[in-house]
C-alpha cells in the first residue's frame, strides 16, 4: 500500500514525507509541479517509492489507477500566494483539484489529511472553526474557504477520515522556494545576512511598529499534528493548527536577530536596544496590502485539544532558534 502525498516537494510537504521516513514509511508517491525546479532540493534526502507531476496525477487516479492500493492521502497541494489575482486558476487549483481528491478518498474509504488556511478567518477577530468567524479577503482564502465549505457537507455522513488543518503562519526549513511567500522569519534571516538588520512594517490598523501580531508555528509541530491524526483514523473534523499564541512580529524580529547574534557569540538583547543599535528598521505600510491583510491571528485549539492532540507548540523564541541553526547550516 502507498502513503500518497501531494505538493510533496513544497514546504510542509516535503516536511511530512521526511517524518514518514523517520517511521519507516518510503512507499510514498510524491505528487508535485516541478516547474519551480528548485524544489527538488527539498527531496534529496527522502525516500520515495515515485514521483508524479500533479496533472499527470490527478488523470491517472480518476482513471482508476490508484483503486485499492492506497493507504492514505496527505494534500499539500496549493497554490498558496495570497496576492494571486487569477481568480480561476485558484479555484481549478486549490478547490476543483481538491475536489476530485477528496471525494475519490471518500469512494475508496481512504484517510484524507488535508491543508486548509488561516486565511480563511481574513479580518475576523475570532479564530474559531464556525462559519461566522469566516470571511476571507482574497480569492486564495476564499478558494480555502469553499473546500471547507464541501467538508462540512460530506464529514457527516464519511465513512472514512477527513482531518482538515487550517495552518497559521508556518516557518521553518524548506520554503525557500516559495520565494516572497517563504515565511517572515526566513525573509529577516537573510536581510540580518546581507544587512544585519530585519525590516518590519511601521504601525497600521490601530497597531504601533512592529506590533501587528500572528499565530507564528513552526514546521516540525505541524508535522508532529498530521501524523498524529494519520495514526488515529477514526477523528476526522476540520481543526486549526497554531501554537494558540499570537506574538508580534517585534517578537519574531528579535528574535531573528538575537538567533543569528547568538551564531557569533553575542549574548541576546532586548528589543528596544536591538532597534536603537540598527538591527531593526521600520518601513512605511504598503498600500497594496490595506484591507487585505490580518494584522491579528491566533488559533483557538479548543478542537485540536478536544481531539486529543496535547503536545506543547514551539514559541516564536524556540522555532527560530531552531530554524536560524538549520538556515546557517543549509542556506
């Protein structure tokens, strides 16, 4: 039986075909657009039993390739740039795509571990899995939204697992292919490397610099979430995968650079030195992201928690540590 998983060259999918290895687990058919060739570096050192390009894939399994030698699914699959404008690409690619995996789960009684987003919420104040705190401000998390949409429709009467996770704001290894999409703290380590020092928004939508807040969550405990759901295929539901904790991108930046400064042997310091010493630059809040962005986010876990999943979330301190030793190591 196969362990099939899709954008298994992406950031968390490569991720989670990494920690199927570390289980013992290399029949895994990697689905993935190599059009971004670079993305293959992110396999190198995992084993698969094949890869298949994404339209090849979904053409085979709708033809009945796949029927009965799959043990489970995990869709990694999207497009995830939240400035995309191409409105029908989105919706063929994050949910008619989607679509078509999901319900040949469904027929063939397959686990169906899926990403959602937090992009879904878009400007809401309440980060909770129910349809009134759901309002997206871009057509990626609307194309988010409606798969969920179809979720809550076939959950009830599924006679096999569909986890759905909606991700907060992943960092860690592996996403430095997606480019201005990779994770802020990908993007402050390599702006301390070529000019010691991260730049942050200045304040907006009532918040001062550097104060706009996010659900920071590291890769690894993204990880650890799925295949604990893979190892219990009886909880299915759609459930939000943050730390629970929202911390500024202040928070993110010192300690981005206190990370790197560490590298060198300097001892950490405290935010307000970090910035009147130049390692921290405010600039002007774009135009372009008025009204489109989420200057707040923070996962209620009561679900997650509720399903069993107990294991602690890295804080924002703890990840990038974490992350900036793997970045000195492999960027």
């Amino acid at each position: 039986m196969h362990t099939i998983v899709t954008g298994a060259a992406g950031f968390i999918g490569s991720n989670i075909v990494a920690a199927l290895n570390t289980q013992g687990v290399k029949k895994i058919i990697a689905v993935d657009n190599l059009k971004n060739a670079g993305k293959f570096k992110n396999l190198v050192g995992c084993e698969i039993f094949d890869y298949i390009g994404k339209n090849e894939f979904i053409e085979h399994l709708l033809a009945g390739h796949f029927d009965g030698g799959v043990k489970a699914v995990f869709h990694q699959g999207a497009c995830s740039d939240t400035m995309e404008t191409d409105g029908q690409y989105m919706m063929e690619n994050n949910y008619r795509y989607s679509l078509n995996l999901l319900d040949w789960c469904l027929a063939q009684h397959v686990p169906f571990l899926y990403a959602s987003s937090a992009a879904i919420y878009g400007a809401s104040r309440q980060f909770k899995e129910e349809r009134e705190c759901e309002c997206p401000l871009n057509v990626y998390g609307y194309s988010k939204f409606l798969f969920d949409q179809i979720v809550r429709q076939r959950l009830s009467r599924a006679s096999s697992q569909i986890a759905g996770f909606r991700y907060f704001n992943v960092y860690g290894p592996n996403e430095a292919h997606k480019a201005h999409m990779a994770s802020v703290a990908f993007h402050h380590y390599n702006q301390f490397k070529e000019k010691r020092k991260v730049r942050l928004f200045e304040g907006w939508d009532g918040y001062a610099n550097g104060e706009q807040k996010r659900d920071f969550v590291y890769v690894g405990d993204v990880v650890k979430a799925n295949l604990f759901f893979l190892d219990r295929p009886e909880k299915s539901g759609i459930f939000n995968l943050g730390t629970g904790r929202a911390q500024s991108f202040n928070e993110l930046a010192a300690a981005t650079v206190n990370s790197c400064l560490s590298l060198e042997g300097v001892e950490a310091r405290p935010l307000e030195d970090l910035w009147q010493q130049g390692y921290i630059e405010y600039i002007p809040f774009p135009e372009a992201l008025k009204g489109k962005y989420q200057s707040f986010t923070q996962a209620d876990l009561s679900r997650l928690r509720e399903a069993g999943y107990q294991e602690a979330f890295a804080s924002v301190e703890e990840g990038v540590s974490q992350y900036v030793q793997w970045l000195s190591g492999n960027v």
